[in-house]
C-alpha cells in the first residue's frame, strides 16, 4: 500500500458526459501528479501539482482540468468524454516538486460506453 | 523516436533465472525510475537512482550516465516476479518540476 488512495476504483460513463476522479496523496506529501495509461498511448503524464498550485502540464486535453485543494487532495475533472478517453488513471505523490520518489495511487479504470 | 526505451519487450524465463531489462535514454535526465506493474494495475516504484547502483532484494538497478543506459537486474527470479516493468525518466526544469517519461514497458512471465 502506497498510502496515495484513489476514488472510484471503476467508472462506467457515457460518451458527452462529465467525470470527477479524486485522489488523496501520501500524508505529507505536496506533490500530486496525474498520469493517463491506454492501450495505444502507454503512460502518459498529464498535468502535476504542488502546494495547490499548477506545477507543470503535459499531454492534457482541454476537455480535463484538474485542481489541488487546500488539504492536498487532488481532482481530474474529465468532460465531453469521448470513446478514446478509456483508460487507467493514476494519480502519483512526492514529498517536494524536484528529484523525488513518486508513490502511485491504485488508479481509477475510466470506460466511456 | 521514443525518448525511453526498453528492451525486450517480452521476457519468459523459468524459475531461478538471471533476468535484466534494458533501458535507453536519449536526453538528459535528473533521475531514472523503475516501476512495477501487477496485472491489477496498480503501480509500485521499485528504485530512483540519478548515478552507480542500487540494491533492494533480489533486485539490482544499475544506470550509466555517460552511456545514457539503465539495466534492471532480477536475481533467483520467482513466478511471482511476473509483471511489466517499466523504466520512466524525470527532468527537472522551469521551476524544478518532476514529471515522468516513461518506457513502452517489459512484459515479464517467470515459469514454475
């Protein structure tokens, strides 16, 4: 058990619909990291945190976004899904931003029907 | 061309085996990562090393900077060694960010 915790393990949605992936970071740590694994895309980072601010962007669409709260927790909102946006998501702590060790949620398995 | 690199893609090996995975990077990185995959999904970090080696178990990590080259070395391999192993690399830049480039990933099945 990493100690990064992730909501809901399974989603089933609809194509056109919005959803919240929620994820709780290690106790103490301020970064949080969201990463999309597929099929045909590998694992793919996506968009990082630290101390509730935007750290640093990758392959995001602009239909996600995503938020740090003041207690650290972490969403990926995810909107228009679309049949391509199937997927694992994960979502990764670290102590600081920089050189450190990254500690992977379980990660929320997304079907969009 | 993949900034990460893995080889092999597929490894079957029987019980007790020496395994090692390779990984080749084309940029310069601050830190190599290599990470477990269970067939569950989840994801474990096994070693960061950004220079030399590092021991934990049965498991070696090995990376050469130069060479820009990283080896993961499995020793009296078990069936439950099965998994996908994944090399990622970081770069730390505007703002000392630490986001990962990962492999494509090795599929490893060790045989009773």
């Amino acid at each position: 058990d990493s100690g990064v915790t992730q909501t809901p393990k399974h989603l089933i949605t609809a194509t056109g619909q919005r959803v919240t992936l929620r994820c709780s970071p290690r106790s103490g740590d301020l970064s949080v990291y969201w990463y999309q694994q597929s099929l045909d895309q590998g694992l793919q980072f996506l968009i990082q945190y630290y101390n509730g601010e935007e750290r640093a962007k990758g392959n995001i669409l602009e239909r996600f976004s995503a938020q740090q709260f003041p207690d650290l927790h972490s969403e990926l909102n995810l909107s228009s899904l679309e049949l391509g946006d199937s997927a694992l998501y994960f979502c990764a702590s670290s102590v600081m931003t920089g050189n450190n060790e990254q500690f992977f949620g379980p990660g929320t398995r997304l079907t969009v029907l | 061309k993949n900034e990460v690199e893995q080889s092999p893609q597929n490894l079957t090996a029987q019980e007790g085996e020496f395994i090692t995975i390779n990984c080749s990077y084309s940029v310069g990185i601050s830190a190599l990562h290599w990470l477990q995959q269970h067939p569950g999904g989840g994801i474990v970090s096994l070693f960061m090393l950004s220079s030399g080696k590092k021991k934990h178990g049965r498991l070696i990590a090995t990376i050469n900077i130069q060479e820009k080259h990283s080896s993961l070395h499995i020793t009296a391999s078990h069936p439950r060694d099965s998994a996908v192993y994944i090399c990622a690399v970081s770069f730390i830049y505007g703002g000392a960010t630490n986001k990962l480039i990962f492999g494509t990933g090795t599929l490893l099945a060790v045989q009773p």
